[in-house]
C-alpha cells in the first residue's frame, strides 16, 4: 500500500523547483494532490500531467482569503486535507542591513513568515475535521544562524522555527504534527535565478566543494525526507527540526595533508 493512499495534501509553492518534485512524489504515493501557486500556467500543466488526484488552486499565501479559498476547494473536491507543505518562499536580494529597505524586509517576511502562519491558521480546522494530520513547513539552513547580506530571509526562515514548535503545542492533542524542514542549497530556480532585485544567482557565488557530501541538494533530496515526516510513519515527531544540507552547517571538511 503507497504511504498516502486515500489522503490529501496541499503544497504551496507547488510548481517551484522543491514543490514539483513534492508534488510528483506525493501523487506516486497515492495522494491526492492540490498545487497551490502564483502560476496558474505551470499550475494547470502539472496538474494536467498527473491526471486524476490533482488539481491546481490559485494560492497567494501571503493573503488570508486566498487561503480560504484553497482549503475550501480542497476540502469539496477531495472530502478532507491531511496534509499541508508550506514550501512556497522568496529571497531577498542581498545586502547589508544598512542598504535593505522596509519594502524588502516585509515581502520576504510576508511570504516566508506570514504566510506560512497563514497557513497553519487556515489549515488547521481542516486537519482538526479530518481528525489529525500534519504540516511540515520548509525553513532554510539559512534560518539556523547567521549570514551577512540575507538578514530578511534568515530572519524569516528563523521566526519559523518558532512558529513551528507554538503549532505543535497547540495542536497535538488534535493529533495534528507540525515539523520543520531547513535545507541546504538545493539546485532549483531559487539558486539558479537571480532574486528579484539582484543581478546575482546563488549559484553564481557558492561551490558546494568544501563541504561532506560536496554537491548541491536535489528537489529529491528533501522530498523524500518530507515523505517521511508528512507520513503516519512519523507518528512520534512533532516540534522538530530536520536540517538537510550535505553537510554544508558542519563547516568545510577540511583534511589533513
Ligand atoms: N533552493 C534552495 O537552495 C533552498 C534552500 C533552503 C530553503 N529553500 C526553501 O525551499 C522552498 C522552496 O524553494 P525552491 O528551492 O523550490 O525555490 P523556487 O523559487 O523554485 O520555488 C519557490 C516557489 O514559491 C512560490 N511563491 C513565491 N511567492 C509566493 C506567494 N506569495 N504565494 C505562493 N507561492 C509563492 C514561487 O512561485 C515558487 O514556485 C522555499 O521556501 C525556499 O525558501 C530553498
């Protein structure tokens, strides 16, 4: 039996570069999936290319009614929702603080940070009807400590983790786990695009050469993590932190000569 058969996931950001691969495999494994987006073009052909068990939903996460509206198409076109992916998420251009203006700082910690909080909220007395479920959120390595010129988004990515471990007290006893995922540099878009704002990728500066496992992340790579934690497999886990970056936060493995 596939680990999600007869149940239904939301991911946001759902046809990024992590969401695809998410929503692929969560489909594989029997769920129903809903691709909630911001692109409705990329939304309707992932959708189209599943077939049965999916569809795409219009999803701007950082607006209360827009999440309404996903969790109430969900709920009428599959019965319930046992399972919600905050994945979808911006980075800032970099910058020191000094140079970062207010506009930036609050869209990175609206997407980011409001609306995965948006999510729990609207989420939640859906998961409470389908009598438990889980919300896995996906921070960053990012959101683990510092790094000089993304204070928005280590900010965000940061808040999170806080927001993550206040859901999983208040809604355990619905039976409702709420997790948190922080991968490294993963090779998606989001590395391979400038923000917007800059005139760098990520990629363009990083090598992921000095580091234990010395290549960048696939979408795969935290997806299967995310089917673990998302699954009934993961009954026990709750408030908790997985971080999945090939090393990259132990710092350069340096070897003796
Ligand atoms: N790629 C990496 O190296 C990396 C590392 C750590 C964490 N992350 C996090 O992983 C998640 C997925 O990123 P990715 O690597 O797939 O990047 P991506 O850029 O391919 O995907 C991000 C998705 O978020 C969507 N999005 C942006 N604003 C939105 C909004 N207001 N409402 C709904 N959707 C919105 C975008 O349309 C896009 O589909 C993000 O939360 C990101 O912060 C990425």
């Amino acid at each position: 039996m596939r680990r999600f058969t007869n149940q239904t996931v939301l991911v946001t950001g759902g046809t990024g570069g992590q969401g695809t691969s998410h929503v692929r495999a969560l489909h594989a494994e029997g769920a129903n999936v809903v691709i909630g987006a911001i692109n409705a073009d990329r939304g309707a052909a992932l959708a189209d290319e599943l077939g049965d068990r999916a569809f795409y939903t219009h999803l701007d996460v950082t607006d209360e009614d827009s999440w309404s509206a996903a969790v109430r198409a969900t709920e009428s076109t599959f019965g319930a929702l046992h399972v919600l992916v905050n994945n979808a998420g911006v980075q800032n251009p970099p910058a020191p603080i000094e140079e970062t203006d207010q506009t930036t700082w609050s869209r990175i910690l609206d997407v980011n940070l409001t609306g995965t909080f948006l999510g729990i909220k609207a989420a939640a007395p859906a998961l409470r009807r389908a009598t438990g479920g889980a919300i896995v959120n996906i921070a960053s390595t990012m959101g683990m400590g510092g790094t000089a010129h993304y204070a928005p988004y280590v900010a965000s990515k940061w808040a999170v983790r806080g927001l993550t471990q206040t859901a999983a007290l208040e809604l355990g006893r619905d039976r409702i786990r709420v997790n948190t995922i922080h991968p490294g540099v993963i090779a998606t878009p989001f590395i391979h695009e400038p923000a917007a704002g800059a005139t760098a990728a990520i990629a363009d500066f990083y090598s992921p050469e000095p580091f234990a496992v010395p290549r960048l992340g696939e979408p795969i790579d935290v997806t299967r993590l995310l089917l673990f934690l998302a699954s009934s497999e993961a009954s026990f886990i709750t408030g908790s932190e997985y971080v999945i970056d090939g090393g990259l936060l132990l710092g350069p493995a340096l070897q003796a000569a």
